[in-house]
C-alpha cells in the first residue's frame, strides 16, 4: 500500500465522521449548527477559516463559551444560513 492510499483515508474519516456528542446544556442553536455543518459535510476547521474565526473557536462552542453574535452569524453564512427574528409561538 503506498503512503497516499493509507493517508487518505484517514484523513476523510477524521474530516466527516461527526462531532460527536454535545453536552445537554448546548443551546439549541449551537446544536442546529453542528447538525449542519455534518450534514453539509463541513469540517469545523474549514467553517473557522472561511468565516475568519479564530482557531478552536466553533469548537469551543459545544462546551466551553457560548458564541458571539456576530461569530454565531458569519459560521452560519459559511453554511449559506441566516438567523432570522420570529414572533414566539406557544405560551409567552
């Protein structure tokens, strides 16, 4: 076996395989995004970087820190999504 044929497919086993688990206390929007960008088959890596997000940022949402606005929105327009503003539906 040549060294491309045993890299290769290590390395898009590792890009799309999922995310894993998140933490129950996600919020339900990081959790959207997450689902997506599997979905989409984006790794996290390359939504950081064409967002122009720091390094870890993304992936630090699932556990660590809550995301920015701002950063929240350039991830999604990565995805070619938008967060949009809706009246509540169900009890206030």
């Amino acid at each position: 076996m040549s060294l491309e044929e045993h890299v290769r497919p290590k390395i898009a086993h590792r890009r799309y395989r999922g995310y894993g688990r998140l933490p129950q206390h996600s919020h339900p929007l990081v959790v959207q995004l997450f689902k997506e960008l599997f979905r989409q088959k984006v790794s996290i890596v390359d939504a950081e970087r064409k967002a122009g997000l720091s390094k870890n940022t993304i992936y630090s949402w699932r556990e660590r820190n809550g995301p920015t606005l701002t950063n929240f929105d350039a991830a999604l327009g990565v995805l070619g999504l938008e967060l949009c503003i809706r009246e509540k539906t169900g009890p206030k």
